[in-house]
C-alpha cells in the first residue's frame, strides 16, 4: 500500500476511534448519561442539570488532562529516542520521575498540601522537581564541546538512582503517609479539574511549538550526527533545544498526573511500526495514539473495580506490554 494512503487511513481511522472513545468517556461511570442527553449537555442545553455538572465539571476534564498527558508523555519519549537514536529511552530517561516522586513524597510527609492560587502543592512542587533535576543533569552533563548524549544518559540515571534512594528513605520516615504517596507514584487521573489544565497548557504547547520547529531536524539526526554535521545541522544547539522542550513536556504532566510509565517508551515504537520513522508522520501520530491510549486505560481503570479505582499507571503496563510484544514479534524489530 502507498505509504501516503497508509498514513491517511492511519490518521482517519484513528480519529473516528477517538470521538468513539471520548464519547463513551463521557457517558459510562457510575451515572450513565445517554447519548441524545450528552450531545444537549455538551450544546448547553442542559448545562446547569445534574447529568451538564457532571460532564463539565468532573468528566470532560478528566478526558481533555488524559489526552494532555497521554500525547505529552509520547511525544516526550519521541523525541528523546529521536535525539538520543535509541528506542529503548523513555521521557523518564534524564531523572524526571525521580525529581518529581521525591518532590511530591517530602510535600505528602511535611502535610504542606495546601493551595497556592488555586493550585495544590502536589502538582507545583512536582514540576518543581522535576525541572530541577532536569537543570542538574543539563549542568552535570555541559560541556566545552557541547552535551555529549552518552553522559547525559548516564548524568540522568545516576541522578534517578540517588533520588529514588532519598524518595525511599522519606517514605520509611513517614509511614503514615506511605498510601499516598504511592497511589501518586503509580499514576492517577482521578483529581483532574479545569484548573489543572490551563495551570500545564503554556508550558505543553511552549513544548510543542520547539518540537514542530525542529521536526525536520529531528529526521536529520536519524542519518548521524556526523552525516546531520555535513548537512550544516547545528547538532549541539538542536539537542539542546529538543531536550528541554521534552524534559518541559514530561515535567509538565508529570505534575499532575504521577507516574504513568510505558506509555512514552512504546507509543513510539507502535508509531514507528505502523507508519515508519519519518517524523513529520511520527510526532503527530504518537500524540495521537498517546493520547487515545492514556483514555482508554484511565476508563478501565475507573470502571473495572467501580467505585475503587485503579491507579491508571498499572492499567497501562498490563494493556500495552502483551501487545508491544506481539508486534515485536511480528515484526522481527526490523523498524527502527
């Protein structure tokens, strides 16, 4: 088949499966709200009755954060295996998680979730964290000639590795709050809200207009740095500019969502299969299928034990690792 005609069936039929899925996000729970009702709810109809809050103030947030953080986190992982070529990176390469998850763990301990303009603690002090760590990775890697990938991979891991052994020490102190900082790590949806959005919308498209200016870029780098250095590609000044834009992204939702894995690990690699690696076709459809991904797993994760719900980091291990390693398979790895 045309690879053109491939990659329109692709996006085509993934979009008419996204408005399938949104749809359903926002009838099923545990008040069913029919479609007729649904479509007068969303037109304003019936926004002030009891099935219009329910879908303005608790679900359509709920879908529009999951398609945020769902694309956000395949995009970050996109970039990261395009600047990095290695497809085994994920957004959470450079420390992300571990600044945010000790951030967030030493806020739970001291009690100090309260609000600040509107925002909880929980989120800020995880981009906090996160960014920062991001920063000293950045420093610890920096050098005269430039940011040298194998250092910064390594700067990244070593920095997880010392936070995630201080996150443990925080969480033995404080036992008492040991339940919620876990359910934070494993990843959760559930406190999604209007404020949430608009707090990490800057910073997700300030992300996503670097990753568009340098897409083309990122197709260069796929050649090698010393093929990309022939073509006039400034390499040291495009990684750097790709790094952060992904690290922001990652940062971003990481803040309020927790710790959703996998999905920025795979999401590219189920891309990369489908329509290959040019990545004017892959940025896009990873958004697209991250997204989508990250609603379906957090409708499982709130329906399948209804009332309890599941912590959506789990749902997306257990649905998305049978089936990258069917395509694995099917594939032979001959994708990259």
């Amino acid at each position: 088949m045309n690879n053109k005609i491939k990659t329109m069936l692709f996006f085509i039929g993934f979009l008419l499966i996204g408005l399938i899925i949104i749809s359903l996000s926002l009838s099923i729970g545990s008040i069913y709200i029919p479609f007729k009702q649904l479509i007068r709810v969303l037109f304003s109809a019936e926004s002030g009755s009891t099935y219009g809050l329910i879908v303005k103030n608790i679900r359509l947030p709920r879908v529009i954060l999951s398609l945020l953080v769902g694309s956000g986190l395949a995009l970050a992982g996109a970039v990261f295996q395009g600047v990095i070529r290695n497809p085994m990176v994920d957004p959470y390469v450079v420390g992300i998680s571990s600044g945010a998850g000790t951030a967030v763990t030493l806020t739970i301990i001291l009690n100090i979730d309260w609000e600040f303009l509107g925002i909880s603690t929980i989120p800020l002090m995880a981009f906090i964290g996160a960014v920062i760590t991001v920063y000293i990775v950045y420093s610890l890697s920096y050098s005269k000639r430039g940011l040298p990938v194998i250092t910064f991979l390594l700067a990244g891991v070593a920095m997880g590795f010392l936070l995630n052994a201080v996150m443990s020490f925080l969480m033995v102190l404080g036992t008492n709050s040991l339940h919620k900082v876990v359910y934070w790590l494993m990843g959760s949806l559930a406190t999604a809200s209007w404020q949430e959005i608009i707090t990490i919308l800057p910073y997700y498209f300030t992300a996503l207009l670097i990753i568009i200016f340098h897409i083309n870029d990122l197709n260069t780098l796929l050649l090698g740095e010393e093929n990309a250095y022939n073509l006039g590609l400034d390499i040291e000044r495009v990684k750097l500019h790709l790094i952060i834009a992904a690290a922001l992204m990652t940062a971003a939702v990481v803040s309020v969502s927790g710790i959703i894995g996998f999905i920025g690990l795979i999401v590219p690699h189920i891309v990369r299969i489908l329509i290959g690696p040019d990545h004017r076709k892959m940025i896009p459809a990873a958004a697209l299928l991250g997204g989508l991904f990250l609603l379906v797993s957090d409708n499982l994760a709130r329906t399948l034990l209804a009332p309890m719900e599941i912590p959506v980091g789990i749902i997306t291990a257990l649905a998305g690792g049978p089936y990258f390693i069917y395509l694995l398979r099917k594939t032979k790895g001959e994708y990259w």
